[in-house]
C-alpha cells in the first residue's frame, strides 16, 4: 500500500463523536438526515477519500486566512467554541466560530464558507449566500455577544471570492443593510422538532427532493419529453441519500420512468 492509498483509508475511517447538542449547521438541514445521525444509522452514502480531502482543502483555506490576519498585525482569535442553553431545549446549542477579531474596538466574527469557483460567481452574481449559510451566522449573531459577522465564499478552485456583512441590531439581522425575515424562535422550532421526532421514534418526512431516471438519482437533474426533473443539492451530499429513497430507487430501477419526488 502507497502512501496516498494509508491516507485514504486513515480518512475513510476516522471516528467521529456526535453528541446530543443541537449545531448552527444543522438549522437548514433535512430533519430525516438528522434523525438518522442521532439514532446512530449507519450510513448508505459515506464521503469517499476524494470528498474528505475536498473538505479538507476548505479547512486548509480556514488556516491561511487565520495566518494572513496575524501576519497584517491583525489579533484573531480561530475556532472559537461556543455554548447555550435555551429555554424548551433539552440539549443546548454548540458549535465553533471560524474567527473573532477586533475591528474599530468591536469584536467581529468570521464565517468562511469554500466550494468551486463556479458557485461563488453564482452567489455573487445574485448577492444571495445559500440559505443555510444564511441561518447559521444569524444563530451565531442570536447566541453570542457578537453584533457584527462576515460571511466568505472562496473558490477552492480559482480562488474567486465575495463576501457579505452580516449586523444585529435590536434583535434584528440585517444582512448588507437589508432586513432579514429571520427570529430566533424560527430557528430554535428546527431544533425543537428534531427533540421530538428523536424522543417519539417516528422517522420525519422528508425536506427535499430528488430527480430519479431508471432507479438512479440524478444530481444535476434531467429533462424528458420537454419537461425538467431537478431535485435539491442537499440529498445529492447526503450520507443517507440511498437509504433513505431505497424504496423509490428500487421502484424505478427496470422503468423508464423519470420523476421529481419528495
């Protein structure tokens, strides 16, 4: 075995811990996913050496911008932990802030978010960061005693990069100067319902969508007999994707069929 091969299989099999804790990253995501991590699922759909080392490159990226502030005389603080209890949770909220650093005497947070080149034009083009990126800078800005966040997108690809400036005031997120229609209790519900379907073992319905062609899903969607299939970016990055459409997998696997189904 060669050495890329013994890295590989050291990523593909590194051990996770997973505790009850609510995370800022899981405000937009799937709630079936969630009950399948939590009722400790084994996963259909595992990320490959290939997708861990994407992941890791995006880390890597957190790690030069942490030394390019220190190297411009600029004091930041990196992965910042936090933790909050809230009211009607059993568990509290926990998660990690990018980088704090002080701006004209106020403390700033750092929210870095990386993907290929293509999707950050994208983002910029239409000034619009994806909804979940969104959600988990408004928790940080809600749980903690920061008032002032940047959200930055960087191409791991071609390095192009934006970003947006995310403020609090009067317990209203703003995001470039415009209001968003975003509170805290909306975000804290998710959480809520996720204590619940844990608590009653009833497995949630599903949040998203998927192009299915003869029993294989299809990430970038499809058309067919002018009409478009195209499902949502979050079961294509699903560990569970397949365990979770099985039976509709199955049902189109020997069919010509194409659908869009949730």
């Amino acid at each position: 075995m060669n050495l890329i091969d013994k890295i590989d299989l050291y990523l593909e099999n590194r051990e996770h811990e997973r505790s009850e804790n609510h995370y800022p990253s899981e405000a937009s995501k799937c709630l079936r996913a969630i009950w399948y991590s939590r009722k400790k699922v084994p996963k259909s759909n595992p990320m490959d050496a290939s997708a861990i080392w994407k992941t890791e490159m995006g880390n890597a990226i957190h790690d030069r911008i942490a030394k390019f502030l220190a190297d411009m005389g600029i004091n930041a603080r990196d992965e910042i932990p936090f933790k909050k209890n809230i009211e009607g949770l059993k568990f509290p909220v926990s998660g990690r802030i990018d980088n704090v650093f002080n701006e004209i005497g106020e403390d700033v947070g750092i929210e870095i978010k990386t993907t290929f080149g293509r999707g950050v034009v994208e983002i910029q083009k239409k000034r619009q960061p994806k909804w979940d990126a969104i959600l988990q800078v408004a928790l940080y800005l809600y749980l903690t005693d920061l008032n002032k966040f940047y959200l930055i997108y960087i191409g791991r690809d071609n390095g192009y990069r934006c970003q947006f400036e995310f403020t609090m005031k009067k317990d209203a997120i703003f995001m470039d100067g415009k209001k968003l229609d975003i509170t805290l209790d909306d975000i804290v519900s998710k959480f809520k319902r996720v204590e619940k379907a844990v608590d009653s073992n009833d497995i949630p319905d599903r949040e998203y969508k998927i192009a299915i062609k003869h029993g294989r899903i299809r990430p970038d969607g499809f058309s067919k007999n002018k009409v478009k299939y195209k499902g949502n970016w979050q079961c294509t990055y699903c560990g569970y994707r397949d365990h979770c459409w099985r039976g509709e997998l199955e049902k189109y696997a020997n069919s010509d069929n194409s659908e869009e189904l949730k």
